[in-house]
C-alpha cells in the first residue's frame, strides 16, 4: 500500500508557470447549414460525409445552392485550421463532374491530397467514378487495368492512405455478365479481395455478388486492413470479417455470422454472431469491430477491441445505459475508437458520441454554434446524423455531422445540419459552470495520450487558477496551492470530488465527479475551480510521470 500514498506525498512537498486553463471538451461547430462560402453560390445546404487524415486534417462533403444551381464541394482543412473550399466539382480533366458521394478521404501530405467519387456526364447517364485530385482512377465502363477482359461496373467508397495510394470498392463486368465486386488499392487498381477468392479459414469461396462489404477500412499506412465479406452459403450463416487475407479468429472461432460467440471473448449462452457493422484497424495491428448478435434484443449490440468485447448494450457508460444500435463508429491510426450511440437517460433515449468507452458528448447539450469559443446556451444538440457522420483524427479530435435546435422546438424541421468538432484533451469537464443553489455534478473525462499516463491518476483541485504552478518530479501541475488543493489532496476521493485517485481502467482511461448538493454556500459563488490531474508510474519507484491540461468550473449562484 506504501505506493500509493508515496505519490501524495511527493505532491504536498512540491512551485512554476504552466499553460493556461482550458474549457470543456466543447463541440464546436465549422460550417453550418446556410453559410455562405468564398466564391461559391448560394448558401450551404446538405452536410454529408466526414474524413479525417494524420495528422490533423479533417474534411466533410456539403453542397451549396443559390435555388438555380446546386455544387458538391468537399470542405476543410488540411492543417487541421478554419475550413476552406478544398474541391469543388466542375471541369476536371476535360471531363463534367456533377455531385459528389458522401465518402471520401483525405490526405494531409504532399500538400494535400483527396479521394473522391463524383459522378460523371456520360451524354445520355451518368457514370460512375473515384478520383485522386484531378485524376480519374476508376471510370465505369472504362477497363479494369489489372484484370483483362472486364470494366468498372461502378466505383465507390474512396479513401485515401498516408502514401498517397487511394483504395475503394469497384464492382466488377465482363461483357454483360457481372463478376461481383472487388477491394482497390492504388493509381494501377490492385485488386486486394474480390469475389470468388478462396479466402484461408473460409470454407467457400467468396460470392459472385457483392462480396466485399463497403465498410472496409484500411489502416492509415496500408499495412492492414479489416472488413466483413459475403459467400455463396445459405443467408444466416455467409457473412465472415476478414483481416489482412485471412479469415478473423477469436476463441478459437472464426467471426462468422451464425458461429458462437466464445465466452474467453465475452459471449453469453448461447449467442451466435449475427451482423457485423463498423470496422477500424491501425498499422500495429490493434483492431476493432461493431455489430450484434442473435442473443437478447437487450444485449446483442456491441465493440469489439482487440479480440474482447469491451462494451455491449444494457452496459452503464458514465451513468447512462446503452440501448439499441450504434449508428457509427471510427478507430483512429494510435488505436483510440469513437461510436455513437444511444443511451437510456430516464424515460428518455439520447444518442451521445462515446470516445474510448466514455460519453464526451450527448444531444441536449449546449454547444459553440459560432464557432468563437465559447458555448451558446440556446444551441442545442438535437441528432447526430448522415451515414458516414462520424471520423477521429490522430490528434484526437473528433469529426461529426449534427442537428442543433436554436429555436428551443420540439420540431426538426427548423433544425441546422453543421459539422461539429469535438477536441479530446487529456482532461475533460462536461460543463463550464455549476449552481450553487441547484447543486449538481461535473463530470471528469481523464484521457492520457497512450502509455504516457502511467499507471496511477490522481486529480487535484485550485481554487486560485493555474499559475505559477506546482513543479513534482519531471512535470509542472498547472495548479496554485490552497486551500482545496489541501482538500483534494488529503481527503482522495471523498466528497465533493470522487474518483480522482485511482487506476485506469482496460483502456487507459479514467472517470471522476465534482457534486454539490442543492443549496450550497453561497458565499462560494463566483469561485472558478481548477482542476489537473498527474500520472503515477509505479516502478521500479514512484513517479509523476505526466501531467494533464487544466480545466475550469465556475460555480455560480
């Protein structure tokens, strides 16, 4: 037990400047249903897809309209500031690019990069294609360079890799007669898995039809990849995930639709894999995968993460009881996962945003509408929306398409589709303020970048900002000494902050909570308390290894 008081002690021997306070985790929107944009028509109108690319790139699809002409645009940043126009459809290499699919990827080097699936005039149709910048990589009906005697049926579901190299789904003729579908890797359109391959640990090979699922993800450098693919056997039983060629095992089991859920994974009696949904991988080879089994309406939703299933529905994230269907999913390239879904909130269901197995955002929340940093009260987060709405970047900021209510309606029709993102620091506050006379509870989000955050939190308190600091071991606590450092120092997780000492649990992550009963002192009002928490590597000897950003609450009457 000696270690873990060594680490107390080590902090109340501990003084210099830090980085300022921050706020909550705060969802801030980048374009917004009805903005106008540089040199475009009209305003925007439809949000649709999302991407993001290392390390801090991010991009979605919308289109803008002056009620004459409707343009697809794709709309961001690829250093990770405000967005701009980054392409726009029109005349690109002697050929009329008309809308644009919802997705697509995006690439922050060589001076950024983008993949791409707009349609094309034919004369009389249009085609279908996928494109790298001003470059067409797949035109239906034009061949397929790596398969003689056969021609893009379609082209579809574009992403772009760190090298550059776009990969994507095509279906795939030869003459009249389809040949299913394929996975597509590069300018040359190398075909990864397509239909008919005899895939290692699946007894049949895969369908003439579509067999390659069009959630299929690569990882960020094209090492790996992950996806659900279809064979010729009976519907109920011929859907497998495949991962880099060869059939997934777990528990000895190969993840096959029909197939049991082995309990060393995390399956109850008698569940059988059943549907498999989002799909994520990193380079290092970390894995994870969303779906649902035949078992009990209640339970059958879940993530799996590297090989166990980490949550599932009916489980109690932060306080909330997770329900029905995860309506998208993401793992970025360091391993970190997001899902939406949605949780039961007494008599009520709300679709919240989970990162790493915590809710850092939930509808009926406030956002920044305006984007200048701070909340708008009466912005309210009403849906998360779109079928490709949801990204992480590497610098753990999430990527999303929303509803916000800013007329306080019940309707949604006077709801305003924008593009939300949602930062991840260290240390997250799920509000910035809390009422004295109402009382409440703060939430703390702890998420240390990975293997940095020791095996120990601890999260202390200042009620006197965050400068000069407290210096401890190697690291600077953004904390000045007082009375309530003293509180939360010697008094560890008892009332009002619990849970701010303790491990982290399997994903490297923390939870604590600041509550005030209703009718507090209000003498207090107008304190901001700040808040930091340190790391504690526990061998060969204790140490503070690491040390959080700020966080502020302000206590208000």
């Amino acid at each position: 037990m000696s270690h873990r008081t060594s680490p107390r002690l080590s902090v109340v021997t501990a003084l210099l400047a830090v980085a300022p306070a921050a706020a909550a985790q705060l969802p801030t929107a980048v374009v917004r249903e009805g903005d106008t944009l540089a040199g475009q028509p009209g305003t925007v109108g439809g949000i649709s897809g999302t991407a993001v690319g290392f390390p801090n790139a991010w991009a979605v699809t919308l289109n803008t309209s002056d009620g004459v002409t409707t343009v697809s645009h794709v709309f961001g940043s690829y250093s990770g500031g405000a967005g701009t126009v980054l392409r726009s459809e029109g005349v690109v290499a002697g050929q009329t690019q008309t809308a644009f699919e919802g997705f697509f990827g995006v690439n922050a080097g060589l001076g950024g990069s983008i993949a791409y699936s707009p349609t094309l005039d034919g004369g009389s149709t249009t085609l279908d294609t996928v494109w790298l910048d001003d470059t067409p990589i797949a035109v239906e009906g034009n061949p397929i360079p790596t398969l003689p005697g056969t021609v893009w049926r379609f082209a579809s579901r574009p992403s772009v890799l760190l090298t550059n190299e776009p990969v994507w789904i095509g279906g795939i003729d030869q003459g009249t007669t389809s040949l299913g579908n394929g996975l597509f890797r590069g300018a040359g359109a190398f075909p990864v898995l397509r239909s008919l391959d005899v895939v290692p640990g699946i007894p049949s090979p895969l369908t003439i039809g579509n067999a390659i699922d069009f959630d299929f993800r690569f990882s960020p450098g094209g090492l790996r990849y992950i996806t659900p693919v279809d064979t010729g056997e009976a519907t109920g039983v011929n859907t497998y995930l495949v991962q880099d060629g060869a059939a997934l095992v777990l528990g000895g089991g190969v993840v096959n639709e029909g197939e049991p859920v082995p309990a060393s994974v995390g399956g109850l009696a008698g569940e059988n894999w059943d549907n498999f949904d989002f799909v994520g991988i990193t380079d290092f080879g970390r894995y994870f995968f969303t779906g649902d089994t035949d078992g009990a309406a209640a339970t059958d939703e879940f993530v799996v993460l590297d090989g166990t299933i980490l949550m599932r529905e009916g489980d109690v994230v932060d306080g909330f009881t997770l329900t029905g269907t995860i309506d998208g999913g993401y793992m970025n390239g360091q391993g970190d996962f997001a899902v939406t879904w949605d949780v039961v909130d007494g008599a009520s269901s709300l679709e919240c945003l989970i990162f790493n197995g915590r809710v850092v955002a939930i509808e009926g929340q406030a956002v920044d509408f305006d984007g200048d940093g701070q909340v708008d009260p009466n912005a309210i987060l009403r849906d998360f929306t779109g079928i490709n709405a949801l990204a992480l970047g590497a610098d753990r900021v999430l990527l999303a398409t929303a509803d916000i209510d800013l007329n306080g309606t019940t309707s949604t029709l006077d709801d305003v589709q924008v593009a939300l993102l949602v930062p991840i620091t260290p240390l997250t506050i799920d509000r910035p303020t809390l009422s004295l006379s109402a009382g409440g509870t703060a939430r703390f989000g702890l998420f240390p970048p990975a293997g940095q955050g020791g095996e120990l939190h601890f999260l202390l308190g200042s009620a006197s900002g965050s400068t000069p600091g407290v210096p401890i071991d190697s690291v600077l606590v953004p904390l000045v000494f007082d009375v309530y450092t003293s509180l939360t120092l010697n008094g560890a997780n008892q009332p009002p902050l619990v849970g701010g000492l303790g491990f982290y649990d399997n994903l490297g992550t923390g939870r604590a909570e600041f509550t005030l009963p209703p009718g507090a002192l209000p003498s207090l009002a107008g304190i901001t308390l700040t808040h930091a928490y340190v790391g504690v590597t526990l061998a060969p000897v204790p140490v503070v290894s690491y040390v959080s950003n700020p966080v502020e609450l302000l206590l208000v009457p």
